[in-house]
C-alpha cells in the first residue's frame, strides 16, 4: 500500500519538475524573443512550414466539417419547420467552437509532430550543440521563431477554418436543401456578434496556438536523441497538444460564455 | 576535475593541460568520457568540483555573454559533423560569420571559399549536407569549425567510420592546419595509429583517471600493461575478453 503511494508521489512529484522545466523553458524563450524580431526572415521562413503546409488540411477539413454540420441541422431543424436557421447554427458552431479546436488539434497533429520531429532531430545530431559552440543560441534562432510563427499561425488557419466552413455549409443548404440564398446569408448576419463570436473564437485560438507550439518545442527539445525517444516526443505532443486543446477549450468557454 | 552523471563518477579529479599550438589527443575506450570533457572545456556542461580554464579564463564562472565570446575563439568539430540539414554547405559556414559579424556578402564569399578550399571542398559548395559522404561531411564541418579564425580546434572522433582515403585527409588537414593557422588542437578519439602520427602529447583515459600520459613515442614504448593493450589493440589484457561470469564449463554443464 505504501509502496503505491509512493509511486503515486513520484508520478506527480514527476509531473510537477517537467511542467516546472517547461515553463522556464518558455521564459527562456520568450527572453530571446525581441532578437527574432531583427530577423524577420527566419519568422517567414516558419510561417511557411508550420502555417502555409498545414492549409491543404485546413481547407479540406473545414469544407467538409462546414458540410456535415449544414446537413445534420436541416435533418434536426426540418421537424419543426425552422431549417431556414441552418446558417445561425452552422456559423455559430464553427465560430464559438469547432473553428478553434478543430483547428488546434489538426494544427497539433500536422504543425506540431511536425516542429517535435525538427527540433528533436536537430538535438540528436548535435545541430543544437554546434550551435550552441558557435557562441548562437538556439532558444533564439531556433526554438523561438518557431514559437512565434505557430502563435501567429492558428489564428490565421482557424479563421480560414471558419469562412470555408461557412462556405461549405452554404453548398449544402443553397444547392443540397434549397434554402433561399438570401435567407442563410442575412440570417448569418444578424445572428452573429462581432465580439461575443468572432473574437471569442479568436482569442481561443490565440491561446492554443501558444500551447501547442510551447508542447511541440518543449517536446523536442527535451527528447531523447534516439529514433525511440523522438517517436515517443512526437506522439506526446499530439496527445498533451490535443487534450490541452480540448481542455482549455472548456476553460474558456466556460469564461466566456457561461456564468460559472 | 570531477564530473558525475547521477551516481556514476565520470571523471574522478583528473588534471590536464592542453599547451598552446600543439595537437594533443584524448584517448581511451569507448564510453570513458571523452566527448564529455570536450563538452566539460566548452561550457555546455559544469563539473561537480575543481574547474576549467582557457587563456585564464574560468570557462564555468562565465556570465553567459563572456562564455559565448570565449566560444567564438574556439572551433568543434562534432562526431557527426553537426551541419544544419535545410541550408547548403556554403551557408554552413557562412552561418557562423553572418552571426558574428558585420562583413558584407562579397566578403564573406571570400571568406568562406578560401575556408572550403582549405578542405578542398570548394567545388561542393551548392551541395546540402545531404549529398555529401561522411567524410566530406566532416570536411566542411572542419571548415565551419575554422569559421571565425579561432585559437583552439576540438576534435571529437574526427576519424570514426572514415574509409581509408578520407581518414588520410582528416589526419593530414588537422596537422596541417594546427601548424598553418596557429592552432591549439584537441583530438579526442579512440583510432589509435592515426592519432598517434599526428599528436604532440596523449592522454589516456580510463575509468575516469588519466592512467598514461606521455609523447606517441614514449607512450608506444610503455611498460603499462593496460597502456601497452590499448596501443597495441590486444584483445585480452588487463581488460580482459569475456564479461565477468561463472567459469565457462560450470555455465554449461548447467541445466
């Protein structure tokens, strides 16, 4: 019994040290983070790896999400004679909620594993090391770029997300159930708040683009330099990524929409 | 100086010196630490007591801005070269230039070209990392450790998993460019003939203690037996063959 406590007080004694080790790895980096900004040149550079690659899936996932939820209103919604609102809920939904998160753990499984596999691979063939002995610091020229780019990426990709969403949506209603255009349009319209919707889903993806990039980074960093080490960090990073994603979607939900 | 890693004692209060524009070599076993002191003389890692000086400086009572101008003075070669993999072997070694100072592009051209052609690369410099051999790789990472013109080179295991005509290059430019360029050079690696023809002075290290020390000539004409084992590669000695077990008959008459 007592040998399991133990155990249990290791676990979490374990926890704590590598949530401590992460965060002053992030004070690290964001101590470097004015010198990125001379070069912006390498920002560009990662904008384009972890944001401009992850658009294919983005496009594709939000056609189709955007789709899906069109087609599942019209089905509850006709019963009662109101499928004239599929807009209101198709953009309500992907704006307050599944913009944002499905968008962060596509984000985490595509960017994510992605800067992980990077940044471990550099660690275990000693490219981190080598910078290091050429008196350049990797917190600066490697991990916080990447960090910035990402913070700056999902917001971006999740707005995407959310207008071809929209977009798919109205293929659906428009020219699959035959919705007047002009009804989904100005229903669309009047039923969304700027700042209650749009920013609210905004600042949601702010948020978990910064702890996804902050998992992915921390992960590869503090990987082991083997094949088994880096295979481990990479799918650490998608699990820790996505379950930070949906728990801190509820977090925020919480805050913003509810009274809790 | 002693450094541990958990329980285990790495180096148990060893004391070198590396004498200025000579080529001395670090050799021992595999696994006794050699990369580690590398490691320890560069500032990534800190010893548990004693200390490590370079032109008087302690390496490991630097803020991290000095340590990093001490680092601009030395040049490392890594085992596996360490070359960034997304941009080319010119960038490489302008990569460090760029960083440090202010030199315009036509400048560093020069720079860097007269560097690969100190290594004889200078045809391959469009080539990425990942076009190049194992030995070329190690080439232009020699290249980019003499970037910014230090005063001491290290050199891990310069010549592990060389074929015969590239491992002749390496033991010829890191003796040729210690002399050349004024260099302090530091060779760790366990090739013992290679190593030998090149050196000023060796130290040999095993479980954690220098046990010999000495010019090649006067370590080749040793008594040590443990040195003669090493030098002469003998596969039974003081580090005996077989890992230590109950007697062969005994194990295999057991059911």
């Amino acid at each position: 019994m007592l040998d399991k406590l133990q155990l249990i007080g290791q676990k979490q004694l374990a926890i704590i040290s590598r949530l401590g080790q992460a965060t002053v790895f992030l004070y690290q980096i964001l101590l470097t983070m004015p010198g990125v900004f001379i070069r912006p040149s390498l920002i560009v550079k990662q904008l384009y790896s972890t944001g401009v690659q992850t658009l294919v899936i983005i496009l594709v996932a939000g056609t189709f999400v955007g789709m899906v939820l069109a087609l599942q209103a019209y089905y509850v919604l006709v019963d009662f004679g109101a499928e004239e609102s599929i807009s209101q809920m198709v953009v309500l939904s992907l704006m307050r909620e599944l913009g944002p998160v499905i968008t962060g753990l596509l984000f985490a499984g595509r960017a994510g594993s992605a800067l992980t596999a990077e940044i471990g691979l550099m660690k275990s063939t000693e490219q981190l090391s080598g910078m290091e002995m050429m008196a350049i610091d990797p917190m600066q020229r490697v991990m916080a770029p990447r960090v910035l780019a990402g913070f700056m990426a999902l917001p971006i990709l999740t707005a995407i997300f959310m207008a071809v969403g929209v977009l798919g949506g109205y293929l659906v209603a428009v020219h699959g159930v035959g919705i007047y255009e002009g009804v989904y349009w100005s229903l669309a319209q009047a039923k969304v708040d700027f700042y209650t919707d749009l920013m609210n889903g905004m600042i949601k993806s702010v948020v978990f683009g910064l702890v996804i990039v902050w998992i992915a980074v921390f992960e590869g960093h503090d990987s082991v330099p083997t094949s088994e080490g880096l295979g481990q960090a990479t799918t650490r990073t998608v699990v820790h990524g996505s379950l930070a994603v949906l728990g801190l979607d509820f977090l925020l939900t919480a805050l913003m929409f509810g009274d809790i | 100086m002693s450094f541990s890693r958990g329980s285990r004692k790495i180096f148990d209060n060893i004391s070198l010196d590396i004498p200025r524009g000579k080529v001395t070599a670090i050799m021992g076993p595999s696994g006794t630490g050699k990369t580690t002191l590398l490691k320890l003389i560069g500032g990534q890692l800190k010893p548990d007591q004693g200390s490590i000086c370079m032109d008087g400086n302690n390496v490991h009572e630097l803020s991290r801005k000095d340590l990093y101008r001490l680092r601009k003075r030395m040049g490392m070669l890594f085992q596996s070269g360490a070359l960034l993999t997304d941009i080319n072997v010119f960038d490489n070694i302008a990569y460090p230039i760029r960083e440090h100072t202010d030199l315009d592009e036509s400048m560093i051209r020069s720079l860097v070209l007269m560097k690969l052609n100190a290594v004889g690369l200078r045809g391959a410099r469009d080539l990425m990392p990942s076009e190049l051999s194992g030995g070329m790789a190690r080439r232009v990472a020699m290249a980019r450790a003499i970037a910014l013109d230090p005063v001491m080179v290290m050199y891990d295991e310069p010549f592990t998993g060389q074929d015969p005509i590239s491992m002749g290059v390496l033991v010829n430019l890191i003796r040729s460019m210690n002399q050349s360029l004024h260099l302090s050079s530091i060779v760790v690696s366990h090739d013992v003939p290679e190593t030998m023809s090149i050196s000023d002075h060796i130290y040999l290290l095993s479980g954690g203690k220098i046990v010999a020390e000495g010019a090649p000539d006067a370590l080749t004409n040793s008594d040590d037996p443990w040195t003669q084992q090493f030098i002469a590669g003998q596969p039974d000695g003081p580090v005996p063959f077989h890992f230590e077990a109950e007697p062969v008959m005994q194990d295999l008459l057991q059911e």
